[in-house]
C-alpha cells in the first residue's frame, strides 16, 4: 500500500490507497468457478494486476471479450519477448498464433514464471475463447494476426527511423486500440472510432512504457531489445547501450527529453477518442491508463533515473487516478496539471524545448478549451497540507484495522 514515508508525505493518499487494496481484493473474489474462465480471470491478476482492476469497469459480456483479447496478445508478445527462441522458430509462431487460438490442444513452452504458465495452459484461454460471441471472436482472430505479422516483420529488422518506431508500435499497441475499437463497437455500446485516433491511444501508451522500460529493455539477456529509434538517439550517442553509462548523463537525459516529446505528439488524437465514448464504463476502461501515461512521461521527463532504474508514479497517486477518473473534465483535468508538470521541467538549453513546450502548450489549450477547468480541485499539482506525522500515524492505523474488518467480513 505505499511506504509510510510516501503516506506521510502525501497523506491524501491514504483513503484512495485503502480504496484501491478493497477493489483488488473485490476483484480476485469475483474471479469465475469454472476451470477455463477461472484459470483467465486469475492469470489477468497475475500478468497485470492493474488491467484486471481496470478491466472490472466493464458490463461482464465485453468484460470477458476483453480479459481473453489481453491473454491472446499477452501470449504472443511472449513468444516475441523471448530472446532465447531461434527466429527460425520463432517467426512461423508469430504468423500463425491467430490460428492457434482457436485449437485446444496447442501450446509453446517459452517466456518465465507467471507467463511460461499462460504458455503451458493456454488451452483453457482457447476454451474461453471459443466461448466468446462470434464476432468477438473474429476481431480478435484479426487483430492477432495482423499484430503476429508485424511482429515478425521487426524480428528481422531494426528501429531505424521515426516511421519504423511508429509502424512498430502500431503492430504491437495500436492494433489493440483497433481491436478494443471493434469490441467496443461490437459489444454495441459505442460506435466505431476511426483507426488513426485509435491507433494514437495504443501508440501513446506504447511509447510510455518503452521510454520508462529502457534499462530493462537493453539489459535483457541473453540479447537486449532495443525499441528506441535511431534516428533519436544517434543524435546523442554511438550505440543505444551508451545512454546508461555515467558519463553519458547529459546526452542521455537530452535523448529522453526527445522521445518523450515524440510520444506528446499522440496526445491530441487520444483526448479526441475518449471525448466521444458515450458508455461510462467503457470510458473509464480507456481514460484511467490514458492519465496514468500522461503522469509517467511527467515524472520520466528530464529524469537521469530512466537510466538507473524504474521511473513511475508513486503508488498513491495512482490510486487517485483510478478514483478520481470518472468523467472528461476529469480526465482534462489531470492532463493540464501533468503537463503544467512537464512544462515546469522544460529547459530552454534543451535541444528539444521548443518542440517540447509547442506540444505541450497545444495540449493545455485544448484542456483550457473544454470550459472543464474552473472550479475544480487539482490532486496533483497543489501545496502540501501541514499534517501532525503522529496524526497520520494514527489515520494509517486506525483505517489498516478497518481495512482488515472489512477483508474479514468479505471472507
């Protein structure tokens, strides 16, 4: 639930944070009897504990279409991910993953711990799969094979240039904006999105995850993955390894400063898509990951700690955003304060920051535009109150006993 110390400091965290741990906990008891749906439900909550509480805002049809469209793509990005696969082995997987699914008896050892499982029991997500409606099936039959392709175009090629990154990150992100485009329409509860602005909201998040998972991502072993564009970051050093080296501090920072004024450019496009979503569920499925990239490139922006290690937002802040989400002017909101945030970082010195701060003033225009910014309460841009540490000490304790009450009812 966050350090004591984080608690302290932001002590408006505590009542969101205690919200959060009761969903969690809400969620995995609503996990499915049956073996197959059973097995899915609990995997989401293994492979990504924040989309299977996100997931939870959906009507069950479109829920369950959802969580198997996630555990598809989840397979088969871990075929991708896996470096010790030969490309020869590799590449017919990709290409032919769509067909699988449909076939209960195949699976493919590869990938560690949680995601070896999905791999080795990947029959049971064909059983839910074959559950599904047939034309929820038949987009995410589309999806996975256009997403298998490119996949396995780019096992072969290189991040080379500023249209490579994009054309990459649509195989393995913008696709699922497409494909969650068709199942929400599909589901008939929204009409269908165009493909360019859906494409931008997997892009944006794609993007955000490949900026803060550089050190991961180049200290794979037995072989790094490097998704950052040549284009970027040849500009600042010799290879794409030299960004996490000491004496490259400048250079690196000034390089990620650059990708993450990249990523900005989508941001438009993704405040369009969630604008016109009618379903308050659905919206809140898409707007809660949506705000919570905007946050991440705040925090990573201008921060050597990209190089070091894992840059995020502090787990109290996101349980804020998974609360407080709940409408457009919401979702404004959050994103003219984090990017009040970012512009504050901008340094005039930085090759990027005239670039950076045009991106960045069009995004707050459009937030000032929507006539949602007055008379709201920031909760993330603000003075701190002045709490008694003893007080808060106090609060902690007195909601942990309510917390394990409440766990113990629900039992």
């Amino acid at each position: 639930m966050g350090s004591l110390r984080a608690i302290l400091k932001n002590p408006d965290d505590l009542y969101p944070l205690v919200k959060l741990k009761l969903a969690a906990r809400h969620a995995e008891k609503q996990i499915p009897p049956s073996p197959h749906w059973g097995f899915c439900y609990s995997m989401l909550h293994k492979v990504s504990r924040s989309f299977a509480l996100v997931i939870q805002q959906l009507p069950v049809e479109l829920r369950d279409a959802v969580c198997i469209f996630y555990l598809v793509l989840r397979a088969l990005d871990t075929v991708e991910d896996d470096t010790s696969i030969p490309t020869d082995v590799k590449v017919p997987i990709l290409i032919s993953f769509h067909q699988h699914v449909y076939d209960r008896e195949w699976h493919f050892s590869c990938g560690t711990k949680e995601y070896r499982v999905l791999m080795d029991q990947l029959h049971h997500v064909s059983t839910a799969f074959l559950e599904l409606g047939k034309h929820y099936q038949q987009a995410i039959e589309d999806i996975t094979m256009r997403m298998g392709a490119g996949m396995a175009k780019f096992i072969c090629k290189e991040v080379e240039t500023t249209d490579d990154y994009d054309e990459y990150c649509h195989y393995v992100a913008g696709l699922v904006g497409l494909g969650l485009s068709k199942l929400f329409h599909t589901s008939g509860k929204e009409d269908l999105a165009s493909d360019s602005i859906s494409n931008s909201m997997g892009l944006f998040l794609q993007k955000t995850n490949i900026i803060r998972d550089y050190l991961e991502d180049i200290n794979e072993v037995p072989k790094c993955r490097m998704f950052w564009p040549r284009e970027i970051w040849s500009k600042y050093v010799n290879k794409l390894e030299e960004l996490k080296y000491e004496d490259n501090s400048a250079k690196a920072v000034q390089c990620l400063n650059d990708m993450v004024t990249n990523a900005l450019s989508h941001v438009e496009d993704c405040l369009t898509y969630m604008s016109a979503l009618r379903d308050p569920s659905i919206f809140r499925f898409c707007a809660i990951p949506q705000v919570m990239a905007i946050g991440t490139l705040a925090m990573c922006y201008d921060n050597i700690e990209v190089f070091r290690g894992v840059v995020k937002m502090r787990r109290g802040l996101t349980a804020k955003v998974i609360d407080r989400t709940r409408t457009m002017a919401d979702v404004y909101g959050a994103f003219f304060d984090f990017s009040c945030m970012l512009k504050s970082k901008v340094n005039n010195n930085d090759p990027n920051a005239t670039k950076t701060l045009k991106r960045l003033d069009v995004i707050l225009k459009t937030c000032r535009d929507s006539g949602t910014l007055n008379k709201r309460k920031s909760y993330i841009i603000r003075s701190e109150p002045n709490y008694s540490p003893v007080l808060i000490v106090v609060i902690f304790i007195i909601l942990a006993i309510i917390l394990a009450q409440l766990s113990g009812n629900r039992s």
